[in-house]
C-alpha cells in the first residue's frame, strides 16, 4: 500500500518542482506542520522537503525533479539520499524538523557550517512512538546526533540524549508556543480531550506486545463513566468534548452520543482550521489523558486535570503524568488512580481551587519542571538568529 501512496503522490498529488534548488539559509525538513517553522524563518529564505510520500495522499507536497534525477542518476535512490541531494544543492545553515521521531533525521550527515534542530512536537511516550525503540537506538548511538534537541521539558532531553548526542533546550510545546492566548470569557466549565480513533476493540494497537484496542481503552471508558456520573450529579456544569480525528469525526460522535446517553453535552470535531488552542483557553477545566493537547493547556495558563488511565505495564505505562520523570502516582490535579473517589478528589479541588492559587501555590514545583511556555518561541528565534 505504501508504494501505492509513493506512487500516487509523485504522479498526482504533488506539486512538481523542475529547477535546481537555491541557496537558502535553511530547510525544514518534512512539511508536516511546517508553517508552525516558516513564520520565524523571515524572508521565505527557506526550503521544505517533502519526505512523507508514503504514508498516504499528501495533497500539500511537492517533489523537486530535478533533486530526484540527481538521486535516480548516481543510483542512491532513497529519501535519504534525496534529502541529502537538496542539502547539497541549497547549502542550508541550518536543517529543523518537527517531526522530532523521525530516526533518519538522526542520521542526516552534514558539514560543519551546517547545524541540524530537532523540535520536539509532541508528547512522547513508548507506545509505538520513538522510545518504544530505545534500546536498539542505542546500539546506533554513535552514528546519531544533533546539535539542538528542543524539548518540553529536561526529562524528555535526557532520554534523548541516551542514543541522541546534541544539546537538549527546554522551551515547552513549539506549536502552542506560537499561538497566542488572547484573553477571552471561561465559556466551557469542562473540557474533554478525546482520545477516540475508530478502531475496534479487538484491533491490533501492539502486536509485538499482543496488546488490543479494546484492552487499551478499557480505563479511558471507565474515566469516561466517571464524568458521566459527575455530571449526572451536578447538572449545572456543561461539557465540552473535543473531538480527535478528522477521518473518524463522524463514528467519534456516535460513540460519545452512546457513552453519555442522557446527559447535554457539546461536540466540536477535529478539523484541518479548528482554532483548538483558542477553544481550549476558554475551558475552567480540561480534562486530558496521555495527550499532548493536556500539556499545552497547561503550559499556556489553564487548569488541568490528568488521568493515567493505560494497563500499568510496559509499554503503556509511559502515559502516566509526568513521565519519563519519576513522580508520585497522585497529585493535586492528577491520578494513575481509576477510583471515582480519585477522579472526585481531582477534578473537585481543580474546579474550586482558583487559577492563582492553582500555579503558584498547588502546582509551582511541578509543572515548571515538566513544561513551560516560551511566548512566540523567543528561545528559538535567538537560536536561529545566532546561526544566521
């Protein structure tokens, strides 16, 4: 299937580009959320290589042919190769991605003038992401590296660092970083980040581990039923479920309209222009599992509480709050607990507690330690202002 996508998209889908490259100060490496990178590269003196042909119809993309002939014609043909047939064309001073597990930008050999950044996009963890394959990472230690690791927090660099050489630099979720929080009315009592995909419950999520979907949701739908009851109990709280994927929008809501049949609640699908960031800043509370989303709420100033519903073995043990720090399993507003009377305490002392009191009085120690938020990225624009 997936050379079926190469193909396709080299055919069809994609935006054909038949001159040699210029020189540019930089390249972004792999479009996906790019525009989060160019609104800091001024000038448009930047390159974006496309390297994702593969994994489905990318409607965005472009190919330059004449970089892909310079692969075809010295017999390298991979997107490896044709990565490094663009760098050596454009001279970049610096190459960044936000596709931070990626491994074969790692790998990516470059000159001494040119520095490589890896942005850490999201949340990670070892569930079929990057550190599900720390240990043969670091048997590759010695072949990997980066000048700048750009990360949420310290923990996540040092993990990094095990197979990953480069400097690591906190500066908190790049993509929340960039979008302001405008100060707008608390219109959402609580926010519900969907975790819901559409797979079936006997679907593969693991199958090197033999772990189901089913398995995997077992505990996010007993803190579903959790906040159904709470609801039921206090009818004058509104909800807001914020929907996970575009694909399955449509069976996500059905599934939500079955887990809280007979309560009012409101649900905004993902969408490609869905303004997620400003929705979420109008929540009193949100409500996150292991998702990226329950980070950046509250990196950007807004209450939080979070629940570590995963079986607690490996490899999902990793969606526990805070990880891969070594925390308690309870805190003021989190819980690898299942209890109602835990998701009560929480979401209780979350809601009553106000947010002045939530930041610098329950949560100080904690949440500048596991993520912070660096306004408009100023950490990586003084970071690209050096290298220029």
């Amino acid at each position: 299937m997936k050379y079926i996508f190469f193909f396709l998209n080299i055919l069809f889908f994609s935006k054909k580009i038949f001159k040699k490259p210029e020189t540019k100060y930089f390249l972004i490496i792999n479009g996906d959320n790019s525009k989060f990178i160019e609104k800091y590269l001024k000038n448009e003196d930047y390159h974006i290589v496309f390297n994702r042909f593969q994994r489905g119809i990318e409607r965005r993309a472009e190919i330059n042919l004449f970089v892909l002939m310079d692969v075809l014609m010295n017999f390298r043909i991979s997107f490896k190769n044709y990565i490094n047939s663009y760098i050596k064309f454009s001279k970049p001073k610096a190459i960044i991605t936000l596709v931070d597990n990626d491994i074969s930008f790692y790998d990516l050999k470059l000159n001494l003038n040119c520095k490589k950044i890896l942005i850490q996009n999201s949340y990670r963890s070892t569930q079929l992401d990057i550190f599900y394959q720390l240990e043969d990472l670091k048997k590759n230690k010695i072949k990997y590296e980066c000048d700048y690791i750009l990360v949420f927090n310290k923990h996540v660099g040092r993990l990094y660092n095990s197979f990953l050489k480069g400097k690591y630099i906190q500066i908190g979720p790049f993509r929340s970083n960039s979008i302001p929080k405008k100060n707008k009315a608390k219109k959402y009592d609580l926010i519900y980040v969907s975790h819901y995909r559409g797979q079936n419950e006997k679907d593969i999520f693991i199958k090197k581990e033999n772990i189901t979907w089913g398995e995997q949701r077992q505990g996010e739908e007993i803190i579903i039923n959790h906040l159904k009851k709470f609801i039921q109990k206090n009818k004058n709280i509104n909800l807001l479920v914020l929907g996970c994927k575009i694909a399955t929008r449509k069976k996500e809501l059905k599934y939500y309209q079955s887990k809280f049949k007979g309560i009012n609640f409101e649900f905004i699908p993902k969408e490609i222009n869905r303004e997620t960031y400003q929705i979420i800043d109008q929540a009193k509370v949100l409500i996150s599992m292991d998702s990226t989303l329950g980070y950046e709420s509250i990196s950007r100033g807004n209450k939080v509480c979070i629940f570590s519903p995963h079986p607690n073995k490996y490899p999902t043990d990793s969606s526990k709050f805070g990880w891969p720090a070594n925390l308690s399993d309870k805190g003021f507003f989190w819980t690898n607990s299942l209890d109602y009377s835990e998701f009560l305490r929480v979401v209780k002392d979350t809601i009553s507690i106000s947010d002045e009191d939530y930041f610098k009085n329950k949560t100080r120690d904690i949440i500048p330690d596991q993520i912070i938020r660096d306004p408009d990225n100023k950490i990586f624009q003084k970071l690209i202002s050096e290298i220029v």
